[in-house]
C-alpha cells in the first residue's frame, strides 16, 4: 500500500504527527495515548499497515483486502468492546 493512504487514513481517524525521526514518522491518537512509527517508503506492507492501525486502538473488520482502499476500521470509543473478537 502507498505511504500517503495510509497517512490519509490515519488522519481521517483523528491521528496526529507527533515527530519526524530520523527514517520513521511517528503519530499519535490523541484518543488513546498510542504511538507508532510509519517507516518512510513509499510501499508500506499490508501486515505494517494493520499493525499501526491496531496500534492506534483501531479495529480492523473482517474486510481488509489487499488494497488500502478496502481497509475499513472503526475507532474504539468504548472499552466494553471485546477487540480480541474483532481480530482477523
């Protein structure tokens, strides 16, 4: 997946630039308190995408294809939600 998706994404789930390191961007949930590093290419895996997302206290349904366009999470917003029945 492109790096600038996968920014886009993190954006419209209302997550920030914390800092430029020195080969990783780091964001954050202002939500939740996460953080994680973005690595500078501009092919990002499937499986490092979905981890920063998981990362980020999103919740990734069962619809995550090959593609970023496909990739669809809900924020949590409510820790009665089992995330663990969410994992794909």
């Amino acid at each position: 997946m492109k790096r600038r998706d996968l920014i886009r994404h993190l954006l419209d789930h209302g997550c920030e630039l914390v800092r430029e390191g020195g080969s990783h961007s780091w964001w954050g949930n202002p939500l939740t308190g996460a953080r994680s590093a973005v690595p500078r290419h501009r092919e990002i895996s499937n499986h490092r995408a979905r981890k920063i997302c998981r990362d980020h206290g999103f919740v990734i349904g069962v619809s995550f294809g090959l593609r970023l366009s496909s990739l669809r999470c809900r924020v949590l917003v409510c820790n009665a939600v089992d995330a663990a029945s969410f994992a794909t």
